[in-house]
C-alpha cells in the first residue's frame, strides 16, 4: 500500500474520531415551564420546570467515556433533579439529587457499544433571586473531559431573562419623566401659538399606556405598555416638530402675501408695470416664494429642520422684499384720487399726456359747478318772482 493510501485512511480515521468524540451525546426535546421571561422576587417564588432527554453515542467500543463525566447545571434556587437511565429500552429507577450541579461519573453511564442507552431528566427550581434583570442559565449540559473542559459539540445551554421587579418601578418612573418633560414642551409650544392637537393626542395614549404599566402584575406586559409608551412619546415629537415648521412656514408667507398686495398696487394703481425699480423688489418676492415652496415640499420627508431653515430664509428674503416696496411707496407719494378718471380721460384722446387730462377735469369740474350755480340762480329768481305776484 502508497504512503498516500495509509496517510488518507490515519486522516479518516482521526476525522472520524474528532467527530464520534464531538457527537458523544445528543441533548434533545428541551423545555421550559413557564415560557418567556422570569420574574425574581415574588411570593411564592415562581416555580421552573425543565425536562429534556439525552442520547449516547457509543465511542470508543462504550456507551459513554468511563474516564470522562456528564455534568448538568443551573441557576435555579432549590433545584432538584430527578433522571431515569433507560438501556436498551429498558428505564431504571429514578435518581434523585438535589443543588445546583449533578455530575454523574462516566463509570457509571458506560456499557458496551452494543447497548442502546439514554436519559430522560426533569429539574424543578424557583427562579433566582436577582438585584439587577439579566440572562440566568436555567440549564446547562456538558460532557466533561479529564481536565474538567466541556469536549466540543456537548454542551447545550438554555437560558433566560430574569427580571427584578424594582427595574420596572424605575422603568415607569423613566418614562413618567420623559411624558412630563413632553407635555411641559406642549404648553411651552401653545403659549406661542402653535398648533398641539396631534402633540396632546400622542401624550394622552401614552399617559394611558403608562398607567396600565402600572396596573399590570405581568413584568412582561408591562414593559410592552412602557414599550407603547415611549413609541407614543417619538410619535408626539415629531408630531410637535412638525407643527413648529409649519407655523414657521405659515408665518414667512405673511410678507409674501404683503409683497404681493403693494406689488398690485404699483401695477394696476399706478401704472408701474414697467418701471425698472419694480423689477428687484419682484424678483425677491419670487426668490422667497420658491424657499417656502422647498420648505413645504420638505415637511412630509420629516425634515422639518430643513424646512425651518428654508421657511426662515424665504422669510428674510420676503421681508427684504416688502421694505423695498415701502420705501418705493413712500418714493412716489400716495396717488392722486383723480388718477384713476385722469388715465381714462388721456385713454380717450388717444395716449394725450397726463397733465393734458389733468387740465381737462378741473375744467369739466369748474363747468359743472358753473352750471349748477346758474340753475340755482334761476331757480331762486323764477321762486321770488312768483311770490311778488301773489303779494
């Protein structure tokens, strides 16, 4: 036989036995009465029960290592184990044992690997008393090797949340905290006239939800209420948030809305359409009116930092654009209340100048009142003269 051959079939043989050796048994059907997390501290204190069953895997021509030992654990306070051998189907009678560690010496789980053995195991424990809430091993399985190290592939270990009841205490004084430091931002926000209603609604469920954490005897439904609440709590944050940067942009269309009314008045008041000095103050209306369209386009991205910051710039920008309308108001002077029949009489001739027109309704007035004087006069001497006849 090549020296390949013999070094392939020594390579099998310790692959083999590296995994015969990983596979000495097998810890199976694991279960754990109550489910979910455990609570410490109550009275009675809660009772645990675990119940799995354990398969041998012959190695080495036994049913177990004789020179090696089976070791199971937990943190469960007054554990007591009780276990039953079955060989070859056959169950043994029970053993029982008290602690928190049974360790049963290989001598006395190894047969002939011809036999067919196995183990089924139950613990009954309370759960461990705890000061603060954390992972507890509710059971561990090994196979230990001489040098007391679990041999690879054997061990399994279950464990579980427990809980101190004192966390949930502070758990609800947490969130009572951070629901009142909420509904104090609330107020703060109302007094300066922003809208609250879908800020109080959030704080009102979670006002709810906490009060039902309070209520509950179950730590774990509990905390699902306080869970509840601090969603609710985000939830009323940005709800808040998103009404301070629309109030932000609502306030920054005010100049806009000013703008355009001094604007309409330059254009169809006094005729300015086409005056230069209209132009600047135009284009930054317009500037402003696109920052407060971006602002208003970033609100349902719940950026409302940004949408802030682009309200507050249209703002400057709309502003700047209404001072400049002022003062351009003011440049001009108020318009003349004939203005308006002034233009219609200079449309009537035909684009005639405007003091043309001017001139031609003071003399209409001056006419009318001419007229209206004769009449009176006429009137007043036809009236004295029919009384002379009847005297």
């Amino acid at each position: 036989m090549s020296k390949w051959k013999i070094s392939l079939i020594v390579l099998v043989i310790l692959i083999a036995g590296i995994t015969a050796a990983s596979a000495s048994i097998s810890v199976k059907n694991i279960a754990i009465t109550p489910t979910g997390d455990l609570v410490s501290g109550q009275t009675p204190p809660n009772p645990v029960t675990v119940s799995f069953v354990i398969d041998f895997n012959p190695i080495g021509g036994e049913t177990f290592p004789s020179e090696e030992t089976l070791t199971m654990s937990t943190d469960l306070e007054n554990a007591q184990w009780s276990y039953i051998t079955s060989l070859d189907g056959n169950p043994n009678p029970a053993v029982t044992a008290n602690g928190r560690n049974l360790n049963i010496n290989g001598w006395v789980l190894s047969y002939p690997s011809k036999r067919e053995l196995s183990m089924r195991v139950t613990l009954n424990g309370e759960v461990p008393t705890v000061t603060a809430s954390g992972n507890k091993t509710i059971i561990r399985v090994a196979e230990l090797s001489g040098k007391s190290e679990a041999v690879a592939g054997t061990e399994q270990i279950r464990q579980r949340y427990v809980i101190n009841p004192a966390d949930k205490n502070k758990a609800i004084s947490d969130v009572k905290s951070d629901l009142t430091a909420f509904r104090t931002l609330i107020d703060e926000k109302a007094q300066a006239g922003i809208e609250t209603t879908a800020a109080m609604e959030k704080y009102s469920a979670a006002n709810t939800a906490i009060q039902n954490a309070e209520k509950s005897t179950s730590f774990a439904a509990a905390q699902t209420y306080l869970n509840n609440a601090q969603a609710l709590l985000q939830d009323g944050q940005v709800a808040l948030d998103r009404a301070v940067a629309q109030q932000v942009i609502n306030e920054a269309q005010t100049p806009i809305d000013q703008t355009d009314d001094l604007i309409t008045y330059f254009k169809v008041n006094r005729s300015m359409g086409k005056d230069p000095r209209l132009t600047p103050i135009i284009q930054k209306r317009d500037r402003a009116a696109e920052l407060l369209s971006d602002a208003n386009d970033l609100l349902p991205k719940n950026d409302f930092s940004g949408a802030k910051d682009k309200a507050l710039q249209s703002s400057d920008m709309a502003t700047e654009s209404y001072n400049a309308a002022l003062a351009l108001r003011k440049e001009i002077g108020e318009a003349n209340p004939l203005d308006s029949v002034t233009k219609g009489i200079g449309g009537i001739f035909g684009g005639a100048a405007s003091g043309l027109g001017s001139i031609l309704i003071y003399i209409a007035i001056i006419a009318v009142i001419a007229v209206v004087v004769v009449i009176g006069i006429i009137l007043y001497r036809r009236r004295s003269s029919d009384w002379d006849e009847l005297a």
